[in-house]
C-alpha cells in the first residue's frame, strides 16, 4: 500500500532550501525460511513492512522500537548492505536499489555505518591507525604521510590523541573504541551516517559523552544521521524526528518535541510512559503491555499492534490501518481517533 507524498518530505520547522538526502518509499524486507537439503521455502520472516520516510540534509531521524522490530534491517537496506525484498531507496535524488558493484563502491564514500558492539566491529589484529585508514586504502585516497596526518586529525574530532593510532582495540575502554568506530566512518567524509544504537553496548557513563559528540560532529562536518535506537531517552536528546516501529511497520513519525508532548499512538504512549523521571519523589505510572510480541512470521492481521493493544476494537483486527497525517507533520498508524 503507498504511503502519501506528504510523509516522504520532512516536517515545516526545516528551511524550505533544505533538499532531501534520503528517501525510502514502501521498503520491504522478508527473509526467506528453508528446510531440507534442497533449501524448500516453507514462510519468510517479515522483518520490514512497506516503511516510507525521509531525512533532510542536516537532519537526525531517530528510530525507535522493541528489539526485533526491524529498525537496524532498515539502516542495513538503506546502505544496502542487504538486499531489499521491495520498494525503493533514493539518495541525492538517484535510485541506488539496482547500482552495480562499481557504482555502489562510489557510493560507500558518502554512506556510512557506526555498528552497535564497537569491539564486534573492529579488528583486534589491526592498529587503530589502521582501522581507521583502512576505508581509504579501499577507496585509494590519501595516502603516504597524508594518510597518517589524516588519522591524527580523526583522532582529535572524535576526543582521542594521536598516539592511541598505535594502540590495538583490546587496549582501549568500550568508549574510545566506539570513537575509532565514528572516526572510521568520518574517513571518508560522507554525507549520511547510520548509526546503529552506537551507545547500547556502553556503559550509562559514557552514553552522553558519545551522543554529545555525535551532536558535535554533525555540526562540525554537516552530517545527516539516521539515528537507531530503544532508548526514548537517548532519541529524545539527539533527534529531529522520529519514527516509531513495531513489527516491521512504522506506527508514528512526528516531530520530537511534538511526538514527546501528544503520542498518539498506543505503542508510542506505553514507550514513553517507560522513561524514568529525574526528579526524586515523582509517581510514575508506566504502561504495562500484556501479552508478548506477535511472531514475524506469522503476524497478526489487521494491525500488527492489536493484540497487545488497551484501545483493541473490532475494526483493529480486520484492517490495516495507514499513516494519516494530523496536524504538525504528525503521522499516525492508528483506528483510534
């Protein structure tokens, strides 16, 4: 089902000479589940469901869900480093959904990735220098003494000194690796980053120094970030917009300060009903969902929502509903007027 034109443009506070970076339109994703030695298909996984969004230059979409819901399938479709089922990707105004090898080579320089596990994402037999030029080396830029002046000066934007390019990861704190992880993406100067919940395998204490940087960067070298995470605490610092996802599907995209002020989705109120409260004393009432997440592979009709859902009706379970936009360029997936 398409999606309106609306959702694909990013919400009125952004300057109307901001062009769009990235656009997704109905972008779906199923892994297919074999058995036998013949690899028979016998279902598939629905990890994204027809998902339509936009991110302007400059800006920061967070998007937030559960575990499982699909948010880092869609940062890895968007970089393509997985095929999508259906639907289309468009950066810079092009197609990239059927660029050849070559073609997709070029287009890495300006797309890039920060991984979850910074340790996973790094090569503990390669020096941070290295790693860190190893992006270059692929793409046959800066090299020589270049290189290394370079590395040195990634290493200052992201709070490291130069001569950590000599350390190996396994010397460095969870923290610092996560830097070289942001530096290396920076290597090659791109224009979107996808980071993929960047500061969950981090301790509580480290967590605001990254976003922080990750705030500063984005003004320093004009980055756009498509921001991927669990936390509403975290999105709420760092995002422009947000997008909510529940069982492959977005269910809300609004504006922050108006999705935090007005959730209209269900799923979206329990999510942010879960935020501790800062100040000592204060009742706090979460919404407690019952029930467990439906299965991928067999999702329930109607909407995917509706059998954890407190508001459930009839119709919930029959009908799919669409985002429809309300006003302030906020949408909604929801039967609950």
């Amino acid at each position: 089902m398409s999606l309106p034109l609306q959702l694909l443009k990013p919400h009125s506070t952004y300057n109307a000479q901001q062009k769009i970076l990235l656009e997704v339109k109905n972008l779906t994703k199923h892994f297919p589940i074999t058995k036998g030695i013949l690899g028979r298909e016998v279902g598939k996984v629905h990890a994204v469901e027809q998902i339509s969004f936009s991110i302007a230059r400059g800006e920061t979409l967070g998007l937030v869900g559960e575990s499982g819901c699909g948010k880092s399938t869609t940062g890895r479709l968007i970089l393509r480093l997985i095929e999508p089922t259906s639907g289309d990707i468009f950066f810079k105004g092009q197609r990239i959904n059927d660029l050849s090898q070559n073609e997709l080579r070029r287009l890495r320089k300006e797309m890039q990735i920060v991984f979850q596990d910074p340790m996973a994402s790094l090569n503990p037999r390669m020096t941070v220098g290295d790693l860190i030029a190893e992006p270059m080396k692929v793409h046959g830029i800066n090299k020589g003494q270049n290189k290394d002046n370079y590395v040195r000066e990634l290493l200052n934007a992201v709070g490291l000194r130069p001569n950590h390019m000599y350390c190996f990861p396994r010397e460095l704190s969870g923290g610092m690796r996560q830097r070289i992880g942001i530096a290396r993406a920076l290597s090659l100067k791109p224009q979107l980053i996808v980071a993929d919940e960047p500061v969950s395998a981090l301790d509580v204490s480290i967590r605001s120094q990254i976003i922080n940087l990750l705030e500063d960067l984005q003004e320093e070298f004009n980055l756009t970030y498509l921001f991927i995470a669990h936390d509403m605490s975290v999105i709420k610092h760092i995002s422009d917009r947000v997008g909510v996802m529940y069982l492959g599907k977005i269910v809300e995209l609004a504006p922050k300060p108006l999705l935090f002020a007005n959730p209209q989705h269900p799923y979206t109120q329990a999510l942010l009903s879960a935020i501790p409260i800062p100040t000592p004393g204060a009742k706090q009432r979460p919404i407690i969902l019952e029930g467990e997440i439906p299965n991928p592979i067999n999702p329930p009709a109607g909407c995917h929502f509706h059998t954890r859902c407190r508001y459930v009706m009839e119709r919930c379970r029959q009908e799919v509903p669409i985002l429809k936009e309300k006003p302030g360029s906020h949408f909604v997936a929801c039967h609950l007027e």
